[in-house]
C-alpha cells in the first residue's frame, strides 16, 4: 500500500513504493480521488488527509548498500567458524576449498544501508557455474545443488530502492575432484595405460615371432627340399661325366637343367626380398603388346607343359592392341601364376588364360587350372608368406610358398587386386586387376621428350656456354675410360680438373676450389658418399654443388647421400646433354645468387642460399663485421681468422658465394648496415657513415654508389618521395 513512483531507464524499469516511513500522511486513498495541481505537483486524497506529492522533490539516494557474508551452509546445515571447512567467520573468508561430496551450498548476505534497509535488493552469479546476473530481488541468501568439481567465484551486490548497486562482494570456492579424477590419478591411469600396452606389444611379439619362426622353420625345410634334390641330380650327373669318359651328351643336358633351377631358386628368394622391401618401387610403365607378349611368355613353359601333356589356352578379349604396365611387374605376376598352374596341374590336364576389360577399363586377368586345388580351410592361409597347402606338401610337388605372396605384394604396389576361388581335387582360379597406365605413360612420355629437347636447346646456345667458361668442374672417377671421356667432353666449355678417387678429389678440391664436383658413388680409397660427408664438414668446401654419377634406385642410399650433401644425380649411362644441362643451370643459379645477394636485404637472402650452412657462414660473417664497426684497423686477416680459414680460402669461398672479395664483403656488410640507417632516417649521411665503420664520409659516397648505383642523398629523395 502506498504510493508507486515508476522510474524507466533504457536498460531497466525501477519500481519504488513510498509509504509512511516516506512520510506519507495515509497508504489507504480514495478512488477516484486525486487531482493535478500543477505541472509538478499532484495531489492525493486518503483515508487520513490529502498527501502533496513532487516529482521533482525526489532525488535519489546517493547512498549505496555494503554486502556482507553473514552465514554459509552445507546441505542446509550451518558451519560454523573454527572448522576445517571455514576457518575464521565466512564475512572475513576469501576463499573456501570443499571435498568433491560437499557440492550443495547455501551463501547468506545482507546489505547494510543507513536507511530503507528493509528496501535492500540483492543479484547475484557464481562465475564458472553461471555466469549471469540474477533478477534484483529481496532474497537474501543464494543456494546451489549439485556443483561439479571445479573453481567457482561467487559475486554478490545490492542496491537501494532507486536501483543503485554497491560494491560487489566475492567469494572463491574450490570443489576438489574425486581421487580418481585428480592429476595423479590420470598419471596413474597413463602409466598402467602404458603398461598394459607394452604388454600386449611384448606377448604379440613373442606369439608373431613364434609364428613366424615355425613359419620359417618350414620355409627352410622347404628350401632344403627344394635345392637338395637338384644338388643330388647334379652329384649324380657330375659323377656320371667324370667317371665315364664317354658320358652322352644327356648328362650333360641334366646338370645343365639342374644348374638352372637352383639359379631360379636363388633369383625367386631374392626377387622376394626385393618386392616386399619398403624401397621397391615400380620402374617406367611400357606399352605392352598383350597377346604377342603373353605367347612369348607362354613359349619358356612349353616344354614343360608339353612334358606333362598340358594344354595352355589363351583367350583375349581385352579389346585394344596394348596394355600399359611396369613391364618387368606385369611379367613377374603371369610367370609366377603360370608356374603355379603347370605345377600343380594334373598330368593330361589344362590351362585357360582369360584377359578381358573391366567396366572401369582395367585388366582382368583370370588363370585357371583343373589340378589340386586349395583345400577349404587353408585357402585363408595361402597368400602368407612361406605357407604351403597340406595337400601340396603331400604330393611332393616342389615350392617355396614365396611365390604367390610376391605375386600379392607386386599386385599391390601396382593399386590392382587378386582373389581367388578353389576347390580341392578339382582346380583353382585366379583373377588378377591391374589399373591400365596410359595415361601415366603418355606423360611420362611426354615429360622425357621436354626434359631431352630443353637440355639440348639449353645446351645448343653457345654464348650462353661461353659465359661459363671460366667456371671449374672436379670430376672424380676411377674408371679411366670413362674419367677421360668426361674430361674431354666438358673440358670443351670448362676448365676441368680429374682425381681417381674421393682421396684426390679432395686434395685437388682444397686447391682449385672448384665451381661443381662430378663424383662417381663408387671408388677405391674413399667413395663418392665419404668424400661428399667430408666436403660438407669443410667449412673451406662445403658450399661447392656435388654431382653423383650413380646407377643406384634405393631409396635409403639416396637418403643417405642426400644427407652427405649431394645436390643432383647423374643416372649412367650419362647423357651429356642432360649433364650439361644441369651444370649450367647450377651455375646459372650461383650467379643469380650473387646478384641477389648484394642488391636485397637480409629476409630476402635466407630464401636464396642452396643449403643452410652457406646462410649461417654469411651471417656469422656479417655479425662479426658488425661486433667491429668501431675498430677502424679490423681487416681481411682480421675476419678469416675469426672463422678460422685462411685469407685464399676466404677469398675463393667468398668470390664462389656472392661474387665478392673479402675487403669487397667487408665494405658491403658495413653498406647493408647503413642502408639500414638511412631507412629509419634518424641520423644524417655523415652520421651514418661515421656509425657504418667508415672514417670518411666521401668514399662512403663512393662506396655507395658503386653497389647501390646512387648516391647516399639520392637514395633519400627516393625514400621521401616513395613515402
């Protein structure tokens, strides 16, 4: 009851009830009864006299309520100061920390005004939990139920009745987590974690290791199999030959044959190792020319076919002309899967070889026998390496189960697919897909055409060989034939020098300092891949590009001399053309390299250098130039002793790298430092130049112009104009 004064704020309405503690004469008033008076005055009868009321009058109330904590509560049930909980009284507590379990709280405040306290309204939030204001209100305690671990920060303010808040109370509070979710537990977590997978890791090895231990007990008995009975034959031959001098020629035949097979036998394990070794990779794809090729594979099996009186029959409906493949991988898959059909073929049997196209223009190729098929249960098994089917074994048939798994490993490095379907006693067919390559043939067709036609055009402008014709190549071969053919052939448009091995080419490399090295890999004394190492620690050498003349494929040797320092490969045999090619480009590049050395600034050269160390040595160079700006007698001999080289050493480095002398090097470091100083225009020329290292301001001028092509002055109009 009462009068309602309204107050509207753009962010909020505040609503205020005057009554008797205001001084009103009544809260009851009639209706009806009221009346304006004047713009700012009203009038309002009630039950005990009339109340004037001015708008106007009113002006709010400056004073703002203090917060104070008066008690805090557990599950409804007040702590008391003195306890673990709460060690002193809660109004005089910053913080509070509580067990995981104590997770329903209740916090009760009150706020302290000089007057109208009964008029106090109160919002608050708990940051962390949630993180808006409450609605004003006249709720004097706030509780929370159910609080998940965490840190929380309780705020809490009041405001008198005109809206007006005071000062925001705080309280922090911790609920710790439950044991088995602190640090140390998920650390205990982690450690078993580990423990139980090093486990696992431990007992699959020794099971795998197992497994495969019998797997190769068996692979050896087999492979023992396999080799002592040609062994015996050849004995038995070889006993023949040598006993009797008039042995027909069929011994002769026999220990032939034998000698063959035990070949076969060595080339199949070590065609294995190759393809499922991590580096095998497929060669150039080749246009294949699909029956003709497959008859002339068929041909080697002929006399073995005809042998066990074993018909071979070929279907082709693959439609064009040509199959595009690796051809030495394409081989390797119809021989191994041939093989295996004519081996375990029964006598008086057949073969049928179908080749036809997929809806996706693949090969499909499907090899199918009427011999001894795969019994059911082991068929899971027959792609693993070493295995070897129970029937198989029995029939005394020879083998070293490497064949199919190698057939699976080639088919996969390819992107095509094998399965097959089997049954014992009756036969087996296999179906191979195999992705035809012609468009990658096409391109890479296409690629070596353009490879070849742009070294010969690059190759064929003379004066551009002439512009190199001071430059010094090092070939370092132990081959006479080939080193003097190389020499003569570049010694035409370089100046040569030869070593026969990686001992004399580094002898001969300390001396000339050669602008390229041509190395072979392989040397007496010291090879290509331990001279490369050697020059790369020179600090002297190691800036020099290393060719390497090599027939090597493995990916683990390229790394390995890559990391040596090699900068390109040379296949043999060498293509001169191709070689010229890339030399010229490799010094096309270290003269490009100079140029941008001395006319960009230093975040531009870290992109140019052909390796890291070459930058760190210019650095290491400049930053010691810099350490001695003020030393007016710092010199050539001064700075190659800092690095410890020799003044020649320096100098032929030096004049390799970015074209520059020593003292040329010297005077460009103290220029990069004073272009640098005339950017930031805090200081005039003279001051510069005083501030470079340069006793005299002139021959900084000079200096200047010589490597920037403008004077000091100019050089400034153009930066105020630019700006």
């Amino acid at each position: 009851k009462g009068l309602v004064h309204i107050i509207t704020k753009p962010s909020d309405t505040i609503i205020n009830v005057f009554d008797k503690k205001d001084g009103l004469a009544s809260t009851e008033y009639n209706y009806g009864s009221y009346a304006k008076i004047s713009d700012s005055l009203f009038a309002f009868g009630g039950v005990d006299g009339v109340t004037l009321f001015n708008p106007k009058k009113i002006k709010g109330q400056t004073h703002k309520p203090i917060v104070v904590f008066d008690e805090f509560k557990l599950f409804n049930k007040a702590v008391e100061p003195g306890s673990k909980t709460l060690e002193k009284h809660i109004n005089t507590t910053d913080a509070i920390t509580l067990k995981n379990y104590e997770n329903s709280i209740e916090i009760r405040f009150t706020g302290i005004l000089h007057s109208s306290s009964s008029k106090i309204k109160y919002s608050w939030k708990l940051d962390g939990f949630n993180n808006n204001w409450s609605t004003p209100s006249y709720t004097n305690f706030a509780t929370f139920t159910n609080l998940p671990s965490g840190k929380y920060v309780f705020r809490v303010r009041a405001s008198n009745k005109y809206g007006n808040f005071g000062k925001e109370r705080t309280l922090k509070l911790t609920i710790l987590s439950p044991w088995w979710a602190t640090k140390q537990a998920f650390v205990l977590y982690f450690l078993a974690a580990l423990a139980i997978l090093y486990l696992i890791i431990h007992f699959t090895s020794v099971i795998v290791k197992k497994r495969n231990a019998d797997e190769q007990i068996a692979f050896f008995n087999n492979i023992t199999h396999e080799i002592k009975t040609p062994l015996s034959v050849l004995l038995s031959s070889l006993d023949n030959v040598t006993e009797n001098s008039n042995s027909n020629s069929e011994s002769k035949k026999r220990i032939k044959t034998t000698v063959k097979r035990i070949n076969s036998l060595f080339e199949q394990m070590l065609t294995f190792h190759k393809v499922t070794s991590q580096d095998f990779a497929t060669q150039d794809i080749a246009e294949i020319e699909l029956e003709d090729h497959i008859k002339n594979l068929l041909h080697d099996f002929k006399p073995l076919a005809d042998e066990r009186n074993l018909s071979i029959k070929i279907n082709n409906h693959w439609g064009d002309k040509f199959f595009y493949s690796d051809i030495g991988v394409f081989d390797k898959i119809i021989l191994n899967l041939i093989s295996n059909a004519i081996k375990y073929s029964f006598d008086n049997g057949s073969i049928t070889v179908n080749f036809s196209k997929t809806r996706t223009g693949e090969l499909k190729i499907e090899i199918s026998d009427n011999g001894l098929g795969i019994p059911k249960d082991q068929q899971k098994f027959i792609l693993k390496r070493y295995y070897r089917a129970r029937n198989v074994i029995n029939s005394q048939r020879p083998g070293t189960g490497l064949g199919l798994v190698m057939v699976q490993k080639l088919i996969e490095k390819t992107g095509g697919s094998i399965n097959f379907v089997s049954e014992e006693n009756k036969g087996t067919t296999f179906t191979v897909l195999l992705k035809n390559l012609q468009e990658t043939y096409k391109k890479s067709e296409a690629a070596k055409d353009d490879a070849l036609q742009q070294a010969i055009r690059d190759t064929e402008d003379q004066s551009e060989l002439d512009e190199f014709s001071d430059s010094k190549i090092l070939i370092v071969e132990d081959n006479d034939e080939l080193r003097e053919a190389l020499v003569n052939t570049l010694g035409v448009y370089f100046q040569v020098f030869e070593a026969r091995n990686g001992k004399e080419g580094l002898e001969i490399a300390s001396e000339v300092f050669p602008d390229i090295i041509l190395t072979d890999l392989i040397m007496p004394e010291m090879d290509g891949m331990q001279m490369s190492a050697k020059l790369k620690d020179d600090i002297n050498l190691n800036h020099i590009p290393v060719f390497m003349l090599t027939v090597i494929q493995n990916s683990v040797q390229k790394l390995e001399s890559i990391e040596s320092g090699i900068t390109e490969y040379i296949e043999k045999p060498v293509d001169i053309k191709f070689l010229l090619a890339k030399m010229i480009n490799t010094l096309k590049w270290q003269k490009k390299l100079r140029t941008k050395y001395i006319h960009e600034n230093d975040t531009e050269n870290a992109t140019i250098f052909r390796n890291e160390s070459d930058q760190k040595f210019l650095k290491k160079l400049e930053t010691t130039i810099l350490q001695n700006l003020e030393n007016n007698s710092f010199s050539v001999h001064d700075l190659s002793k800092s690095i410890g080289m020799s003044r020649t050493s320096l100098y032929m480095k030096l004049k390799n790298l970015v074209d520059l002398s020593p003292q040329d090097f010297i005077i460009h470091a103290k220029l990069k430092h004073a272009k640098n100083l005339l950017i930031k225009g805090e200081c005039s020329i003279k001051e510069v130049a005083y501030s470079s290292g340069f006793s005299n301001p002139k021959y900084f001028s000079t200096s200047f112009k010589k490597f920037y092509g403008t004077t000091p002055s100019n050089f400034l109009e153009s930066l105020q104009k630019n700006n």
